[in-house]
C-alpha cells in the first residue's frame, strides 16, 4: 500500500530546502555569471558552497559517498522544492546530468571507480557528462542505432564515433561514454560504457550547440573521439551490457526531471497567480475572469496529477520495481503538463509574458524541451502502446 503521507523529518528536510531555495538562491537569478549556455562552474562552486554549509548538498547520493541518502520518495519532495528556482538544482547538485551520472555509478561501478569518480561529483568538486546520443544516423530515439565503436586492442580498448547534444561537456571532468563493441547490436547486447577524462585531447570538441534553454551547466556540445584510448579497468560494468545500465540510469532519471520541472511549474503558476489577482480589467481583477481563473484551476490540476504521477512512480522504483510503464508515463504527463501550465502562465500575464521583466519567458524556453529530450513524448507513448497491446495478446492467450 502506498502512504502518501510525509514523515516528520521529511518535511522538515523539504522546509529547509524551500527556506534555503527562498532566500539563498532565488536572489542569484539574474547573476552576470549565468550565460546561454548555463550557470558557469564559478557560480555553480559559490551556490554548492552555500547548499554544502546548509547540509542539503547531493541529497540523492548514499551517504558513505557524502550525500544524503534519500530514496527516491524522499527525493521527489526534495527535488521539487529545489526545481523551484532554475539554480536549485545546481546548488544542490541534484542537477542533469551529474544527478544521472551518480547514481549509475552507485549501482554499477566498482568500489575503485566510486571512489575515482563518485565521491568528488557527490562532494560537487568535478562535473560529468554522458554521451550517448549522435549525429548523422546514430543513436537518438532509437538507442540501437549506436554508431561510435570501442575496438579491443590488447588491454585498452580505442574508441571512435561523433557525439552531440552531449549536456554538460564543457568544464565536465568525467565523460561516461557508450560504444559499440559488437558487429551488431542483438537482444540489448552489444555496446558497452566506458568512464573516461574528459581532458584527454584526442576527445575533440566540434561546436557548442545553441539551444532554446539556457539552465545546465555547460550547455550541450558536439564532439568527437579521434582513437581515444582506455583501459580495461575504465569499463563500466561489464562488456557488452551498456543498454542495460542505460536503463539504470535513464529510468530513474526521466523521474527526476518530472520532479524538477514541476518546482519550476509551480513557480510559473505562482508568478501568474500573484499577477491575476492585483491586474485588473473591465472593472475587477482577472482572476475573477472565468477566462483567467479556469486557466489557473486547469494548473493546479495539472500539478496535482503531476506529483500524483511523479511520487507512485517512485514509490514502485522504491519496491525495487523496474516501473518501466509508469516511468514512460509519468515523463510523457509531466512533461506536457508542466508546457500547459506554463503557456497559461504566459497567457495569463500578456505581454508582459513574453519580456525579461519575470521569469515566465525563460521558464518557457526552459520546459518545452523537456517534451524531447530523455525519450519524446511520441516515443514513449509508442512504448506505452507496445505494452498494453503485448499484455492484452497475453491475457487473450491465456483465455
């Protein structure tokens, strides 16, 4: 049975998030050290510093790697009290990719690697990246299209392929790549991770990417691996099972984005909510419009749903359930739920919706792309349907 409600020291951990949210980060929105391609790490040091003396830093890593150990229940409060503010998450380090990259490694890699590579991004003193996605015919939607290959040369293997929209690249010192080291990809075998410096120079950075949103940490990049060489021991897991420690890592990670962007929904609908009822028009304040009011009520419906969604999910990962269904919709809800809310939000506010003067601008190039990125929302309802109708041939054979 799931128990929806929250133990005495959860909310209090959620309070001190919000507090700390409030009146630490909110006040570095706007900092001349954001850029379009993200917070720079000088201001991303200074706001972990700060989350760091306040104990909320890393919530999500186990605490024998200095994190706070919260399961994913317990995040998805968290997470949604940090999402509230653009730089919440970065100050917490919960943040894409790390938050991913982290608990990949907590699961799959060995002692000697958590070690290398868990501890100094739990403690917020290095950065990662994960590249996985390519140009050109690659791997995108469909993962089995991984071109970039690892060949074995004695005890190293040579790694050669193009990688974009590789989030985080730029000042990341831990890049996890995926490679085929197979002729073929067979019943989700065939490619394998690799945990590799990030400064080695055969890894060639073509161009940063400009792209609608502005809010991770250095930005998305394409790039490319010129015979870079590892050895045996910077394979991740074991060779061959790369899709399935994908899995590990991109199921929990559509969560966690759904828990992010529903802080930062929340705030849209806080901005317009303030704004609806001080404006006035034709003699009363607009929220008092059906027009405006019914578009506020659609957004706490959607928010509701939302965390609905967003805390069963978690729940079952909790279980030790893979949650596959629920994680594809969960991500495919939260994501166009939290576009509804904030396009009410813009439409709320008018034209002041579409300038600098409040966040709702930003946080709408900031959310639309969620509806791409960790599996479009036409891929996973693909998915979702080649599940219903596999248990339906089930159930009829079974008749």
């Amino acid at each position: 049975m799931i128990d929806f409600s929250l133990p005495s020291e959860l909310v209090q951990l959620k309070e001190r998030t919000e507090s700390f949210i409030r009146d630490v980060v909110i006040p570095y929105e706007g900092d001349e050290r954001e850029g379009a391609h993200g917070p720079a790490d000088e201001l991303k040091r200074e706001l972990m510093a700060k989350a760091r003396d306040a104990g909320l830093l890393s919530p999500h890593v186990g605490e024998e790697w200095g994190g706070l150990g919260l399961n994913t229940r317990e995040m998805a409060v968290v997470f949604e009290a940090a999402g509230y503010s653009l730089l919440g998450p970065q100050a917490l380090n919960c943040a894409a990719p790390d938050e991913g990259n982290m608990h990949l490694l907590e699961v799959v890699a060995s002692d000697e690697q958590k070690e290398q590579w868990l501890r100094p991004l739990a403690a917020g003193d290095i950065r990662s990246c994960f590249s996985m996605t390519e140009p050109r015919g690659g791997a995108g939607s469909d993962p089995n299209m991984l071109a970039a290959t690892a060949r074995q040369d004695g005890n190293h293997w040579v790694i050669n392929g193009d990688k974009w929209f590789i989030t985080g690249f730029d000042g990341a010192k831990l890049n996890i790549v995926m490679a085929r080291t197979s002729d073929r990809i067979e019943g989700g075998k065939g490619a394998t991770m690799f945990l590799v410096d990030n400064d080695d120079p055969n890894i060639e950075r073509i161009r940063v990417q400009d792209t609608l949103e502005s809010s991770f940490a250095g930005g998305h990049c394409e790039i490319r691996f010129n015979d870079v060489r590892v050895t045996a021991d910077q394979v991740l897991g074991e060779i061959g099972e790369g899709y399935k420690y994908a899995q590990v890592r991109l199921a929990p990670a559509r969560l966690t984005h759904c828990m992010r962007w529903l802080g930062a929904a929340r705030r849209a609908h806080d901005i317009a909510t303030a704004y609806a009822i001080e404006r006035e028009a034709f003699g009363k304040p607009l929220v008092e419009h059906e027009g405006v009011g019914f578009m506020l009520a659609d957004n706490e419906i959607d928010i509701y749903t939302s965390r609905l969604a967003i805390w069963q999910t978690a729940w079952l990962l909790d279980q030790g359930e893979q949650a596959r269904q629920e994680s594809s919709m969960s991500k495919v809800h939260c994501a166009e739920a939290a576009f509804r809310i904030v396009d009410r939000c813009m439409q709320i506010l008018g034209g002041m919706g579409i300038t600098t003067d409040t966040l709702m601008e930003r946080l709408w190039r900031e959310i639309r792309p969620f509806r791409i990125y960790d599996g479009p929302s036409e891929v996973h309802r693909w998915a979702i349907a080649k599940r219903v109708a596999s248990r339906a041939r089930k159930a009829r054979a079974a008749s």
